[in-house]
C-alpha cells in the first residue's frame, strides 16, 4: 500500500465536515478602541499599538502570519521588536489579532478570506481618519503579507500609500509537489478537522532560537493546525500569487535566502509576475535572513529597510539589498 492511499484511508474513517468561523454578533460601525479592533460585523479582535511620542510622519498597519498573532510586532528574546523599533523612528504601527489567531474567538478555524480582506480594509480607513493627512502603509508577514496582496489586487484596492510585504505566502497549489496537493485535496475533504503535527518536517523559521522557544511556550501560538485551515490558506496563497499582475504602487519586497517556510522559486514568480511601474517596485533579498526575518537576530537590517521605504517609497535602500535582488535569487533557484 502507498503512502498516499495509507493516508487516504485514515481519511475516510476520519471523515467530518469542514468549518469556517461564523460571523459576529451583527453589523456595526468598526471603530479602535484602547486595545481593541471592533469589526464590521461587531467582531472584537485584541490590538497592540506602539506611537511615538510626537506626530507620527508615517502609519504602517501589522498584519501577523499564519497562527501567530500581533504579539509577533513586539519585542521578543533577542530581537528589537517590529512596534518598538519603528516607532522610535516617528512610525506608528498598529497590530491586531486576526479573526480565529490569538485572542480571537474560534482559535485555529479559518475565518475566510473575504472577512481577512474587508478587516485590513475597515482598520486602514481607521487609522486614515485616526491620522489624517499621514501616509498610511500596510505590512504583512507570511500569512499576512498574502491578505495585503488579496486586498490590493481587488477591484476596490486598498487605500494605502505602500505594501510591505515580509516573506510573503505566495507558495500556491501550481507550485506544489502532486502529493502535496493531493494529501491536501483529500484531507479538506474527508479529515477537515484532523491536526497533524509539524514536527518532523526539519524546517525552522528564523536563526532567533529563544524566540522560537517563546512561542512554543506560547498558549496563544497555535502549534497544531486543522488541515481545513491549511486549505483555507492555500485558497489565499493561490490567491496571493496571482495578486500582482493586479496591483499597483508602491511595494517592498522582502525576503531571505534561509527561508525554509516559502519556496525561491514561488517567490521568484510572484516577484516577476508584478504588472505595475517596476519603479514602484523594491525587491530587497537578504543573504543571511530565515522566514520571520524581522524576528532574527539581525533584524534589524530588514527593519531599517522598511524605515527607508516608509521614508521615500521610490528611494534606493541604504544596505543594498534591492542591487541585483530578482537576479540573485534567481541563481539560488537555479541551483
């Protein structure tokens, strides 16, 4: 018997329905309280806001990875903290819980796309009409970098004046193995609920051990994930791909050589497949960072970059990263 088929099987006597995370109690009109993101659908997610102690020249929105959430933005064993950091250079950032990550009601069921897409959407009006006349700008890490890109690309757009984009999820189904897709297909579908492990796979996300270490002490970091979540996700990552031949204006593109997380190549078509101004574009490939590259113990290269974007979106980064980026990460694909 085959792997696969073995699997198959387990399956079926597995089987359950799907789930996604149901709607809130009614709509209302979103609004940021102290430490909180009151939804469209009067959803209450948990935020985190670092401000400087004067106006701020620039507002950046955190969007969180995959079953992380905004705690990812604050300071962390051996790392600066993406909050701190920024907002000691007059940046306010501003992170929330994702719907189902973290604090959130319904920890680990996919809340679905379009309720990902429309929260980005309603808190950057927010901090629009919180900041007037401050130039806004949205980051997402991973699973979050994959929403901004969503966003960006529908008909209505994001109202932002620049995308951070962190390691991006763009690793989509075309860019799988078959018996990735196929373990995948069948497990939405007969196993919804199941949650395998991922230990085992050999694969670390950042250089940053303690870090890595305080999140799997974490309650609130979701160590063991449904595989209906993980096909929601992909949904997104397919999404995610085929996003830039849509978007527009201002992007920076992180991401590190080390990445074990997302695939070069995924990387590299996503990269390539941007239909706006290339001078719009910032491709900033770092030769020593891993997946939660702004969580390493050199962050803060990565971070001064983002500085310099928010500063002057069409500026040549300070370290050099965006020299040759699209041809040396090319090579490293080739190889």
């Amino acid at each position: 018997m085959t792997r696969l088929a073995v699997f198959a099987l387990a399956l079926v006597l597995h089987g359950c329905a799907a789930a996604v995370a149901p709607p809130g109690p009614g709509a209302t009109a979103p609004d940021i309280a102290a430490d909180s993101f009151v939804t469209a659908d009067g959803t209450r997610l948990a935020m985190r806001a670092w401000l400087p102690d004067g106006p701020p020249k620039s507002v950046i929105v955190a969007l969180h990875g995959f079953n992380d959430y905004s705690r990812a933005f604050d300071t962390a064993p051996q790392a600066p903290g993406t909050g701190s950091f920024l907002a000691a250079r007059d940046i306010a950032v501003y992170a929330y819980d994702q719907r189902s990550f973290g604090r959130s009601d319904y920890p680990g069921v996919w809340p679905g796309r379009d309720a990902l897409v429309g929260d980005l959407r309603n808190f950057v009006a927010l901090a629009r009409a919180r900041h007037p006349g401050v130039p806004v700008f949205a980051l997402g890490e991973s699973m979050g970098g994959a929403v901004v890109m969503a966003a960006k690309a529908d008909p209505g757009g994001l109202d932002i004046d620049g995308a951070i984009l962190v390691a991006p999820a763009v690793w989509a189904r075309s860019t799988m193995p078959v018996f990735y897709r196929a373990a995948l297909w069948l497990g939405a579908r007969f196993a919804p609920s199941m949650k395998p492990s991922g230990r085992g796979l050999g694969r670390q996300a950042s250089d940053n051990i303690e870090m890595l270490r305080q999140n799997a002490r974490d309650p609130l970091f979701i160590k063991n994930t449904r595989i209906d979540a993980i096909a929601g996700l992909t949904d997104l990552m397919d999404e995610a791909l085929a996003a830039p031949a849509k978007m527009s204006g201002p992007v920076l593109y992180l991401y590190g050589a080390k990445d074990e997380i997302i695939p070069k190549g995924a990387t590299l078509e996503a990269i390539d497949s941007f239909a706006g101004d290339r001078a719009t574009l910032r491709v900033a490939y770092f030769d020593t960072s891993w997946h939660m590259m702004l969580r390493d113990l050199g962050g803060e290269t990565p971070l001064g970059e983002v500085v310099a974007f928010v500063t002057d979106p069409r500026a040549t980064l300070p370290s050099g990263v965006d020299r040759d980026a699209r041809e040396r990460l090319a090579a490293a694909v080739r190889k």
